[in-house]
C-alpha cells in the first residue's frame, strides 16, 4: 500500500476519530485540523502509544474564514503534496448560532467552511496525481431541500432544517468539483446512521433520547469504514458514482439530479464567500 499524506478535519471525536485512527495504523501521514489543540493533542499521543507514524497538528476552526485561511496556507507551504482531504468536521446547532463572516453556524462549517477550505487547499491537490477529496456525508443529505435563496446563508430554520441543508450542499458542491476538475478523485462517503455526539443532548429528557439513540444507531467505529475505504483504497477511483456506503456505492438525493438547483447552490456559495473576503 502506498503511503499517503492525509488532510482530515474533525478528528478528536466520532468517525473523525476513528477514521483518523485507521489511516494512521495503516501507516499514513497524517495532518490533523481541528479547533480544540488540547484534545488533538491527547489523540495524537494516544495513536502513536500504538506505534511509530508522523502526525502533524494544525489549528483550523472552520467558523472563521481567517482560521481557514492560516490553516491552508500552512499546509501549502509544509507540504509538497496532498494525497487526500477527508472533509470530516461539522456541527449541529438548536439554538441562533453565528460564523464570524455571519453564516447560520451550520451552514456556514459545514457547507461553507469546508467550501473554502477545499477551494484554497486546490493548487496543492491539483499538483499530486490522483489526490482525493472525500466529503463525509450524511443520511440527511436526503433530507435537505434548499429554498428561500436571499438569505439562506444566514437564515436559522428549523433544528435540524440547517443540518440537513448543509449536507445537500456539500453534495452539490462535490458534484461540481468531480465535473470541473476530472483529474481529482471526488467521492462522498454515506456512514449510516451512526452514533455522534455531534447533537450534545444535555437535558434529562435528551439524555433518555440520546441513551435510545445510541442502542438504535451503529457505531462510529463502523461508520467511519467507508470513509477509510475511500481514502486508502482505489476500488472505487473509477467508478462514476459519487456516493457510497461501505462496499457499494448508493444513490444520490433526487434534488443532486436538477443541474439548475446546483448552479443556483454552487453561484449562491461563490457569491457569498467572495463578498464575505472582500470585507477582509
């Protein structure tokens, strides 16, 4: 197996964890991005109790374009190639929750976010032979609907309203990349419908909810084999799909197949993130 350089987000925790765990025990060089140092650093010394590698720690925090933009320029200017970009962070909101450039936190860190951090992270992937991007979705991905375009950035809908829209953007995006830039291996990877502290119940009640969640649902141990299998394997490099499971590739949403959904998403995005730097 060749060695690879691996850019992943998201890794002190649920299948960024676990995924990040799997690659480094197959001997690839890691590069971790990940807001909170402290856990990061915990993960890394844990992974390398278990043998040698290189793990390399980098502070992004996807909320905030300047935290994007020192994290890409480091990794472009310490690395000379970048085999694959696990796209794993995100996050949940239920509350009015704000980027720095004033993104509903949802969509702005886990569509937008990873938007620019991928678009500034392309000179470097386009110069390594067949480097990857890997967008770790969700089953609700199915569940997005994007609509109401003026404002919908920076809209707070429904709790899970903006989770789910987010992970339908991160489809169309990566939609358009594997059109636009055919020498680059795009695939999206579907976990299932895994356990995640990402929803952070802290209620009695939603203690109770997240103790039934977590008897129901997989494990992020088994969610994240899909994704390993998309960043260390070449099984599914040329296969035309750009979704799957663990060993099959899955059907998109129906709303990936309106080529003008996607350019309204895609020109909506570019036009935000431009305004949004222009500022700076």
């Amino acid at each position: 197996m060749n060695k690879k350089t691996i850019v992943i987000t998201g890794v002190t925790s649920g299948i960024g964890y676990e995924t990040a765990k799997k690659l480094f025990l197959e001997g690839h060089h890691l590069v971790f991005g990940n807001r909170n140092q402290e856990k990061a650093i915990k993960v890394k010394n844990e992974f390398l109790s278990l043998k040698d590698g290189k793990i390399d720690l980098l502070e992004i925090d996807l909320s905030s374009f300047s935290s994007i933009e020192r994290f890409a320029y480091k990794v472009i200017a310490s690395y000379e190639k970048i085999d694959v970009l696990i796209n794993n962070a995100g996050v949940f909101s239920r509350k009015k929750a704000y980027t720095l450039e004033g993104f509903e936190l949802a969509k702005g860190v886990n569509h937008i976010g990873t938007y620019y951090l991928t678009e500034l992270l392309l000179p470097t992937l386009l110069k390594t032979a067949k480097a990857k991007v890997i967008m770790v979705s969700s089953v609700g991905c199915y569940l997005g609907r994007i609509r109401k375009w003026k404002d919908f950035f920076n809209r707070k809908s429904l709790n899970f309203t903006d989770y789910f829209d987010s992970k339908l953007a991160n489809l169309f995006y990566a939609n358009s990349l594997s059109k636009k830039y055919p020498e680059l291996i795009i695939k999206a990877a579907d976990p299932g419908i895994a356990y995640s502290r990402i929803w952070k119940w802290k209620t009695r009640v939603g203690e109770s909810l997240d103790n039934l969640y977590k008897r129901i649902t997989i494990s992020s141990e088994e969610a994240s084999r899909v994704v390993v299998q998309l960043a260390s394997s070449n099984i599914f490099d040329k296969n035309p799909n750009l979704l799957f499971k663990f060993n099959k590739a899955v059907k998109l949403p129906r709303r990936l197949k309106k080529k003008s959904l996607e350019k309204v998403v895609m020109d909506l995005t570019k036009e935000v993130v431009d305004n949004a730097t222009r500022k700076k």
